[in-house]
C-alpha cells in the first residue's frame, strides 16, 4: 500500500506561482512512477503531469512551459512547480504513484490551487 500526503496549494494572484510538494510512504515508492493530476467540480479528474523513476516527465499541453515537475527519490517525494498560473489552474491538485502504470489506485488527498485577483 502506498500511501501519499500532499501540501503548498493556496490562493494566488494570476501570474503567480506555488509549488506543490507529495510525500510517498515507503521506500519501496522511488521505484514507482509519480504523478499530479487535477479536477474541477463536476469535471474528470485529468493529468498534469508525471515523472518516471528516471526522472523523465511528460506534461498536459496546458501546463508545458510553466509547470515543472521533479522527484527526490532518496525521499520519495514528487514536486510540481506552477509558475505563470492561470485562473483555469483553479483545481484539486492530487498526488498519485504505484505499481505499474499511472494512474494508478493510490492518491493524495488532494490540495485546493486556487487563481484568483
């Protein structure tokens, strides 16, 4: 079981930035790809952006030159930088990582990102 404790979503001006931080439990966790990914009510829950073991991430076309994502493996911990936030970043960011491919069936409890004036 993987367990994932999410934290750094608040309310920012548009333009702003926030980053995210997601601590895995177990070190069995940095052998497992990371993810972030976000939902707005009434909405699916969408990628962001994930992070292989190597460190080789893939982002949403709607974040690629303003989010960053990066990995500490010694800890576990997956980082996402939001830099040039926009109001349609308004979201529950949540974390996920796991066995196999992501998404998998561990996540975060969620972080409220909200983009506002």
């Amino acid at each position: 079981q993987v367990q994932l404790v999410e934290s750094g979503g608040g309310l920012v001006q548009p333009g702003g930035s926030l980053r995210l931080s997601c601590a895995a439990s177990g070190s069995i966790t940095r052998f497992y790809d990371m993810g972030w990914y976000r939902q707005v009510p009434g909405k699916q829950r969408d990628l962001v952006a994930t992070i292989s073991t190597g460190g080789s991430p893939v982002y949403a076309d709607s974040v690629k030159g303003r989010f960053t994502i990066s990995r500490t493996n010694a800890k576990s911990t997956v980082y996402l930088q939001m830099n040039s936030l926009k109001p349609e970043d308004t979201a529950v960011y949540y974390c996920n990582s796991g066995p196999g491919r992501l998404p998998s069936i561990y996540w975060g409890q969620g972080t409220q990102v909200t983009v506002a004036s």
